[in-house]
C-alpha cells in the first residue's frame, strides 16, 4: 500500500480490519472468543444450524471460518462452504 493511502468504503477505515482464515488446529483455542459472536448469527437463522454444527464442520474441513479483527479483537465471523449440488454443479 502507498504511503498515505487510506482505505475506506461509508466512512470507515478499512485498513484498522483484518479477515484471517482460522486454522482447523486453532478453532478449539479460539472457540470461547468465537462462539459467542456466532451464537447471534444462530438465533437469527431461528436455530436451523447450531453453533457446535458450525464447530463441527469447520474442524472437518467442511467450512472455512474466518474472523474478522479490529485491534487485536475478533467482532465478526464469517463462514463459507462450498456445496455439490444434486446436478453435481458446486
């Protein structure tokens, strides 16, 4: 990035944020910091999935989680899956 160049999208720095995948050896040590955050996520999908399920998936390999960071601290999360469809498409 160039000296003095500032990052914003609505008037918010983006460059003070951080998007880091979250390595299935670190999902159990990062879990208590995780959880509650996605818990929120949870109850508004009225519990078609839980928060172990994700748990689960991710250090299956079957979900990418990431967190997302502003000073050191995690404040959102982010989940992503590929899926096969019935037609065989992804």
């Amino acid at each position: 990035m160039a000296s003095g160049l500032t990052i914003t999208q609505h008037g918010t720095n983006l460059a003070n944020y951080i998007i880091a995948p979250v390595s299935i050896q670190f999902i159990d040590f990062l879990w208590d910091k995780i959880e509650p955050i996605l818990q929120r996520a949870v109850e508004k999908g009225n519990n078609e999935i839980t928060c172990e399920t994700v748990k689960q998936r991710a250090i299956n390999g079957d979900t990418l989680l990431c967190t997302v960071l502003k000073d050191n601290e995690i404040i959102a999360i982010a989940t992503t899956e590929v899926r096969t469809f019935d037609s065989g498409h992804k």
